[in-house]
C-alpha cells in the first residue's frame, strides 16, 4: 500500500515538473503550485503530500499569474489575512481549501463588490470566505452578480434575507442556479405544493435546503415520513413549513428513532403520536434523550403524573413538550413550592406568562427571578426532602 502511494505521488510530481504545450507555449504547472505547496508546508506545518495534493485541488481563477514566486505567494496570504482579519488556521483553510487564490493578483475589488452588494460587516464577510474559499476566484460581474440576482428575484428576498441567507450558507455562491438551485426549489414546491411565500420562508428559515439534491435527499425523507405518521400532503406540507429543519434531519438516524421511542414511552397508538407531530411539528427537531425523556421524567418524578395521567397530559396538549425545561418547569415548581401552592399548575399553566403565572399562585414576580436563577434550591429541599440532582435524576 506504502508502495503504491509513493508511486502515485512520484507520478504526481514527474507530471508537476513535466512542461505541457498550450497554444504552443509550455505551461508552468510546477511553479503553479509549487510556491502554494512550499507557503503550506513552511507555513502552516504540511506534509509535502498534503501540499501537492492541495495545489491540484482548484481550478484558475479568472484573474491569475501564471507565475508566483514563494515570497509572492506569502505576501498575498499576509494581504488577505490582514483585510478579512483571518487568523493562522482560517487563514490555512483558505489556501489549502483553494491553493489559487494565491495566483490571484487583486482579491480587495471582489470582496469590495461582494461586501458592498450584500451588506456585510467584515465579520461576515470573514465567515463567507472561510465558509467557501472559491469565492475568491469567481468573478463578481460574471458570476456572483447574476446568481445572487436570480435567487434573490427567485424567491422574492429582501436585501436583509439575501444577506442572511448568504451568511448561512457561503456555499450558495458556488452553487449554479440554472442547473441545481432553480430545479431543486420548483422540485419541492410541487411536492409540498407551496406558495411563493412558502416556499421562501422554507428557505431562509433552512439555507441549507437549497444545497441538498431533491432526487437523493428531499425526495426520499419526505416520502419515509409521510408514510411512518401516515400524513396527507397538507399535513405533510403543515409540518415542513413549520418546521423546514427537518429537511435536514435525517430520517434513518434522527427522526425515526426520536418517534419510535417517544411513542413506547408513552404507549402512544398510531394517530395518537401522529396527532402530537401535527399539534407541535417541532418535536421532531428534539432530541428525545436530551430533551424529551428528562422532561417527561419530570412530569412524572416531580410533578406527580402517573403514566396513564401523563400520556393523557401529552396528547390532549402536546405543546406540553415543547416548553423548556430548565426555563420553565423547573423554576414554575420551585415558585409554586415556595408560594405553597398546588403544583399541577405547573403544567395546566404552563402557556401563561410569567407575570400571569405568578400572579395566580401569589408570588411576587421579583421572588421568581431567584426561582429562575436556582436561587431558591437549597430552600426548597430544606422544606420538602426535594432532591435536586438534574443528572443522576435521569440515568
């Protein structure tokens, strides 16, 4: 194995040094990378493989030399570290990401153009960049104009949502709207039957749908979902334009394990545990050792629920499980012990505000601040043997 890989980069680098014509004139490819691969190993520690392999990985830029000397290539790396602020491993990321920007003779137009028409601030125009170094060798007028342009008009985004989305998802400027964006949006348009105003809050609030393949990703979990809860094409609709992240999520590790065990804990019937996804789709993007078993151990260790009473707790209000524990139930319960009132309306009040809340047990909403900030604990336990112990509570 040893052998055959220092044969392949013997080769590698006998093809580096070996000129080729191009319209009868050699073309450098040695020194074409080589000032990378040498800036990458005296620079930032690489293994000369590492660096050869890395100075094969882009393609030219638009604007490029077609010589660049070590000390040229380890100026322009101090220029574009010191404008976009990079640190030492950012600024690795980018030349061993895309080795050309170091051909590249004037970064400082494009990313003027690119800040100016997105509205960046230099923190975000640092994140795009380390998010997809190629950038740098796309050209502003050609390239990233138009598409941005076409995705803007296609989904009818602000200023502000454009920027946001970018931001997100830096790989969009690499992306080609004709010939992946444009048919994997109408794809899932048709599938969900969205409106435009659907379909674009999809997309902002999940960028990164618009990086998955409709046929290979969307397609399939879409279709292992609607078949696991049994849902109609409005409810399936209902549940991604609630929730778009679970277009993210993946059926086989994510959610079908989160719903398997969510309904066995509570003996949940089939419509049942369909009923609680349509009440609240956001339990699918829960995790259910995380976040649902601690807060259903809760309900039942803390607030006194049998399993019967808790499963019937759940499904006549599922949004129940969607409240935050550590923000809600757990200072509600100590309010509600340190007022002496009943605790069941920890849950039976759980969508009330605080102030609400607090004015129906008596307690002045200065004195649940410390509730909130656990002040309140040792008191508590003192008074009622109440055991706080978050982590042994649950294994």
């Amino acid at each position: 194995m040893l052998l055959l890989a220092a044969t392949a980069l013997g080769f590698v680098v006998h093809e580096q040094l070996r000129p080729r014509a191009s319209h009868g004139r050699p073309r450098l490819r040695s020194v074409r990378c080589g000032a990378a691969a040498e800036l990458c190993e005296l620079r930032f520690g690489c293994t000369r493989a590492e660096a050869l392999l890395g100075g094969q990985k882009a393609g030219a830029p638009a604007e490029e030399e077609a010589v660049v000397t070590l000390a040229v290539a380890q100026q322009r790396a101090d220029t574009l570290q010191e404008r976009l602020g990079l640190s030492e491993a950012q600024l690795k990321k980018v030349v061993t990401t895309f080795p050309s920007v170091l051909r590249v003779r004037e970064t400082e137009p494009l990313l003027s153009k690119l800040q100016a028409r997105l509205g960046l601030s230099e923190a975000e125009l640092q994140k795009v960049v380390v998010g997809r170094p190629p950038v740098l060798g796309l050209s502003y007028e050609d390239s990233l104009e138009p598409s941005l342009a076409k995705l803007q008009g296609r989904l009818g985004l602000s200023e502000a949502q454009l920027q946001r989305l970018v931001v997100a998802l830096p790989q969009v400027l690499g992306y080609s709207f004709e010939a992946n964006v444009a048919p994997s949006l109408a794809k899932l348009q048709a599938r969900l039957q969205l409106s435009e105003q659907q379909l674009q809050r999809i997309v902002v609030k999940r960028p990164a749908v618009l990086g998955l393949s409709y046929e290979a990703n969307l397609a399939p979990s879409l279709a292992k979902l609607q078949a696991r809860l049994a849902l109609s094409d409005l409810q399936l609709q209902k549940v991604v334009v609630t929730l778009p992240q679970v277009l993210g999520l993946s059926y086989e590790a994510n959610l079908a394990p989160s719903l398997a065990k969510l309904q066995a804990r509570l003996t949940l019937s089939e419509a049942e545990l369909q009923r609680v996804v349509l009440a609240l789709p956001t339990v699918l993007g829960l995790s259910y050792e995380a976040n649902l078993r601690p807060k259903l151990y809760f309900m039942e260790a803390e607030l006194g629920l049998s399993p019967q009473s808790l499963r019937e707790s759940i499904v006549s209000r599922p949004a129940r499980l969607g409240y935050s524990l550590e923000r809600r139930y757990r200072p509600r319960l100590r309010a509600c012990r340190q007022a002496g009132a009943d605790v069941e309306v920890v849950l039976r009040l759980a969508a009330r505000t605080d102030a609400s809340f607090c004015q129906t047990i008596g307690l002045p909403l200065e004195e649940y601040a410390a509730c909130r900030s656990g002040l309140v604990e040792h008191e508590t336990e003192a008074r009622y043997g109440y055991a706080y112990d978050r982590h042994a509570r649950y294994t």
